[in-house]
C-alpha cells in the first residue's frame, strides 16, 4: 500500500529545519528531493548543495564556505555570518570524522555532499535566524574500497 503524498507530508512542521537539511543532502538526487526543496522554499529558507572530495580538511571547509557565499546562502561581507557557516561546519566535519578532523595528516580522505540551509527558526516563542550544515559521503583509506560511509550535522544561530 502505498501513501499519496498529501497522506505523506500532512503535517509538514515535524520537519525541523536541521531535518529537512539532513533529507536534502541524503535524497537530492532522488524524487523525493524536488519535495524537500519545494518545503525549503515555501518556508522561504535559502540553500545550496554541493560536492567536495579531498584530503585536505582546509580545502572542505572551504568548499562549504564557498559555495554558501556563491549561491548567497550567506553575505561573505558579514563576519557573523560566515564565522556562523564556519561553526557549523566544523560540527559537522566532526561527526564525518567521528571527533577527529584530521584527514591527509593521518592518510584518510572524503567524498562528500553537503547541503546549507539558513532560516528563520521559532525556538521557544523566539524568533531569529539559524544556519545548518549536513554533511554525508563516504572516509576512509585513500584506496577505493577501503571507505565507509558517514554524516555529520551542524547547527548554530547566526
């Protein structure tokens, strides 16, 4: 049996921000995607999804940063909001690398998608702005086959 998709999402506020942000990086290639994107914006949210592989934790960090400031997720001129992005991408990169953010220096790499969403958030009767990163690939030994996957999740008010 299958449910229609009014059945599916009748009571879309159980979709948190973080969550819908966690669903992006994991179904946007999928129908289900084109769903959450539809979610995003009748929130008004602003994101972005992207690709970044490496060893080199550096350039990760600034692939994230990057593509946030590219497709105006945030304002590159305002420190609040990128030292925000930054926050919330080294809580994520933590839960790729289960705590430890070193990648090449200890011969391990990354094939990762992430997803960026910004939004305004009501958290106990207050309103303000809120940025998550999600974060969801594959760590591991620079050798195909010898990688498993991972996500991380960040989370921090601008």
């Amino acid at each position: 049996m299958t449910q229609s998709k009014a059945t599916r999402y009748s009571d879309r506020t159980k979709f948190t921000m973080g969550k819908l942000t966690s669903l992006l990086v994991l179904l946007h290639n999928d129908e289900m995607g084109g769903e959450i994107e539809e979610e995003l914006a009748r929130r008004g949210y602003r994101y972005t999804v992207g690709k970044v592989g490496s060893m080199d934790l550096v350039k990760v960090v600034a692939a994230i940063e990057t593509s946030a400031k590219a497709n105006h997720v945030i304002d590159p001129h305002a420190y609040r909001e990128v030292h925000s992005l930054y926050h919330a991408i080294l809580e994520a990169i933590q839960g790729v690398g289960r705590g430890t953010v070193q990648f090449g220096d200890i011969l391990r790499t990354v094939g990762l998608t992430f997803a960026i969403v910004r939004g305004v958030v009501d958290v106990s009767g207050d309103s303000s702005e809120w940025i998550s990163v999600c974060i969801y690939g594959t760590i591991g030994a620079p050798k195909k086959g010898f990688e498993h996957d991972a996500l991380g999740f960040g989370y921090n008010h601008i």
